[in-house]
C-alpha cells in the first residue's frame, strides 16, 4: 500500500482498510481485550479485612510442628493459612484470638479442611512440643503449634515485620511475652493475602475465609 | 570491669537489624570523599578546623545509626521512634552536614579523573531543567512538607511499615530530601552557582514549612483516636500505651522540626548579613581565604558597610 493513499488508516480512494490501519485496530483491539481482562481481576471479590496484598512477602519458614516433624511452608501449599504468632501462658490476647478463630473457622462447615492455623510460639522455652500440642488442638483440628530456636524465630519475625519481647521473669519464674497481635493469611499459593485480628467480627472471617477458597 | 562489660553488652545494638549494603556503601563513600578533601586541602595549606568538619561528620554518622543499627528496629516497631528516626533523617542530620558548608571541600575530595564528569553532570541537558525545578524554593518547600504529609497518611504509613521495599523508599525519601532541602536553604548564596536561591524567599519557605508541620505534629497530639494501627498490629517494641505513643511521636513531629525551621531562619540572616558580596564565600573554586570561616567573618563588616 502505497504510504500517500493511506488517510486515517484507509485507503483515501476506495476507503477499505489498509493494512496500517488492519494493525492499529488490531492493536486497539488488543488493549480493550487486555483493560477487559485488567478489570476482570479487579472485579474479584472484596474483602472486608484488611488488605495486605504484594506488602508483606510469601510463606516461607522451617521450624518443628507439634508432633516434632520440621515442617516448611511448601508443607501448607494448596492450604490457605492463617499465621499467628503468641505463647501458650498468654494470659488474653492469644486464647482470645484463636478462639475467634476457632468460631470463624466453624462457620465454613466442610471447607474449614482446606485453612490452617499456623501458631508460632514466641516462647519456645516454655512451650514444648507436647504443650502446643494440647493448647492448639483445644482449639480444632486445623490448628498446628509451631516452634524454632530464638535465631529462626527472630528471622521469621524480620520477615514478616513482628516483634515479641520477653519482659523479665517474677519471684516464681513466670513471665509475659509482648508480641503482635496480627493474624496474617496466606492463600493457597502462600501469597500474604489478608489481616485479622482478635477485634474482627468471625463471621467477616468466615466470609472472607470463604471467599479466598473460592478464589482459587 | 563494670564499664567493659555494659560497653561489651551493647555492641550487638551496633549491628545493623537489617543490612542494607546501599546505605553502607553511600555513607562510607561520602566519609572517604570528606576525609580525601579534607587531607587534600590540608596539604594546600588550607585547614577547616575543628566544628566544621566534626558537625559534617556527626550528621553522616546520625544518617548511618539511625538506619543501620538496632535503633531502625526500634523505629519500626514504636511510633515516637519512628518520629524521632524522621527528624534524624530529614532534618538534624542533613541540617548539621550542609551548615558545615562541605561542598567545597567534597568537591576537593573527588578523584582528579572524575572531576570533570561531576562538572560536566550538573549541565547535562537532562539534569538541568529537573535541576532547575527542584530549585525552586517553593517546589523544594513543598517537596519537604509533602513528604512529611505523604508518610504519615495513615493508609500510606500502614503500606510503608508492613513492605520492607516501601519503608526503605520512605527512609530514603526522607534522607535525600532532607539533604537537599537544607543545602537550598543553608548554603550561602554565592555558593550556590546561577540557581542561587535569595534570601528573602528562603525565610518566606522555612516560616511556612515551619508551620505546616507544626499543624501536623498538633494534629496527631491532639487527636484522640489511633491513627497508626500498624504498631498494635506489628506489637511495639516494648509495653507503651498506644495513645502515649501516638501522642510523644505527635510532639516529636511538632515541636522539634519547628524548632529547627527556626534555627534555619537564623542561619539564613547570618548569610545574608555576611555573604552579601559574592566574592566573599565558599563559592567555585576554593581558595585559601574563602575556605576559612574566620576569613569570612573579617570580610563581614566590609559587605556589611557597602550594603
């Protein structure tokens, strides 16, 4: 096609498309189709939690689960978890997180198989294996006790930007651990997804819970 | 034996929480370009003296500390020493390095072969109308309170606290900026080349800047609610009521960053009482005199009379 006749992307004599134009509809075309699928994505569903998407990086640890076994985040892979980090004497924040939890997780009925609760003691010292055994599954079968040395421990807690600090120990040896209070949830690929927290209503949990499965 | 120990026990708060080889990589280039300049002028016969070259230092190891050190996870876990890393790092270090006038005598410190790059970089015809812009007073007022503004939008902070790549721009942000902004404000006019900024806009950005963050820290003191949920939810560093914290940090933002637009106010007068003729100062090439602060204030009274 001679560069002169094309006009606008047509031939300026017998106005059929040339092949200038072919292209740059061609490549319009491709731009509506790749905003359409943009917004598809967009059009996910919202969360009611809080969003915590691309800011905190994926699952990925090594520490000892509570039958003993050294566990990895590819262990959970395929689950969506829920990371959670306190100690077994924790006097109300943890028990009260977790039972929320533990609500959240029965209203999802048969799909509460497919999450996870990770719980990751900031007191390896006091909580064994067998401890975190009991104290997690108080709560239900998906939550697992988690623990490592102090130098995993502080590396996890850089990762995920949580700090715990043990105060000095009583006249009986007894003593509190300050830490975070979040709940991070991670979908099935690992992806740092959501925040939660003992304040959230469980049935928003349960929702939003629900939605990330269906999601994938 | 007492004092060995307590100094032993706190070098490990003297390694860095996370290691970033750019802010080491930086500051240590920075000190060996000072220090380089310095022994090069020395052996010229030119000596800066004590206060100069101690208070340029002094901000460069304040910048280094306050990233580099146990203190960074401090500020990421409390917010009053969040506020405090802020004022470090926008505005008492960058206000100590630049009122210690070390252009010159970094410029010294670039290796011959490289001089002429530096030169030549400051005129490249993409560098020069960004060059241009940024300084401007009022778009590098705005650009210093913005920033302030920017990081402390609570949705921003929340992102900036939890992604590690965020809070290091921000920290960053916060750095370069402060640098910048103090040498516009602070160095002598005819140290300045041909964008010099006068001193009469300079006083009108620093009373405003002034303000605009004085209304910001009162905000923050005196808002009831809890506007930075992230350090509940990343747990404080230590046992501290999330109010009182709120509230110290809002002080921290109030107070002293006003003081400091004050002092910069009052080393704007100075300039322009004493550096009046543009021959005078530590402007262009250095010589002997010009390099002396004490040459300068002789100088003074003569610029002073012709005025």
């Amino acid at each position: 096609m001679d560069v002169r006749t094309d006009v606008g992307g047509r031939d300026w004599r017998t106005g059929a498309r040339t092949s200038r134009g072919r292209s740059l509809l061609g490549a319009l075309m491709l731009a509506a189709a790749a905003l359409a699928a943009l917004a598809g994505c967009a059009r996910q569903p919202a969360f009611k939690l809080q969003s915590i998407n691309g800011l905190l990086p994926a699952l990925k640890f090594n520490l000892t689960d509570d039958d003993g076994r050294p566990v990895t985040a590819q262990d959970y892979r395929g689950d969506v978890v829920l990371l959670y980090f306190g100690y077994t004497h924790c006097p109300d924040v943890c028990p009260a997180t977790l039972a929320m939890l533990s609500q959240a997780l029965k209203g999802l009925g048969a799909s509460a198989s497919k999450v996870r609760v990770l719980f990751v003691s900031v007191d390896p010292q006091r909580d064994t294996t067998a401890l975190l055994k009991r104290y997690a599954g108080y709560f239900g079968p998906q939550f697992i006790g988690l623990r490592g040395d102090d130098d995993t421990l502080t590396r996890l807690a850089k990762r995920y930007r949580i700090s715990y600090h043990r105060d000095p120990p009583d006249q009986y040896g007894n003593y509190a651990v300050e830490h975070s209070s979040a709940v991070f949830v991670f979908d099935q690929k690992g992806r740092a997804r959501l925040l939660t927290g003992e304040s959230d209503p469980p049935a928003t949990v349960t929702q939003d819970l629900s939605r990330l499965i269906a999601s994938n | 034996m007492g004092l060995a120990t307590s100094i032993a026990s706190f070098i490990p708060y003297l390694a860095p929480w996370e290691f970033s080889p750019t802010v080491a990589l930086v500051c240590a280039a920075t000190a060996a370009l000072y220090i380089r300049g310095l022994a090069a002028l020395r052996q010229r016969g030119v000596r800066a003296g004590f206060w100069r070259p101690f208070s340029f230092l002094l901000g460069l190891v304040l910048i280094y500390g306050s990233l580099q050190t146990y203190f960074d996870f401090l500020s990421q876990h409390m917010f009053w020493v969040h506020r405090l890393q802020h004022l470090v790092l926008h505005h008492l270090a960058p206000f100590l390095m630049i009122v210690a006038a070390p252009g010159p005598i970094l410029r010294q410190g670039i290796p011959a072969a490289w001089r002429g790059a530096e030169q030549g970089l400051w005129h490249r015809s993409a560098v020069r109308p960004v060059l241009k812009l940024l300084q401007n007073p009022w778009v590098a007022g705005f650009l210093f309170v913005g920033l302030v503004y920017f990081w402390l939008i609570p949705a921003i902070h929340f992102g900036a606290m939890l992604d590690a790549d965020r809070y290091r721009l921000m920290n960053w942000s916060m750095a370069v900026d402060g640098v910048f902004f103090w040498w516009l404000m602070l160095t002598p006019r005819s140290a300045q080349g041909a964008a010099a900024v006068a001193y009469g806009p300079r006083l009108t950005v620093l009373v405003v800047t002034g303000f605009l963050q004085l209304f910001l820290g009162a905000f923050i003191v005196m808002d009831k609610g809890i506007l930075y949920g992230v350090y509940g939810i990343c747990g404080r560093a230590w046992a501290i009521s999330p109010l009182v914290d709120q509230q110290v940090g809002g002080c921290l933002t109030w107070i002293p960053p006003a003081m400091m637009s004050l002092l910069g106010v009052l080393v704007v007068i100075h300039h322009a009482l004493h550096d009046s003729e543009p021959s005078t100062a530590l402007a262009g090439p250095v010589t002997a005199p010009a390099m002396m602060p004490a040459a300068v204030r002789a100088a003074a009274p003569a610029a002073v009379a012709a005025q």
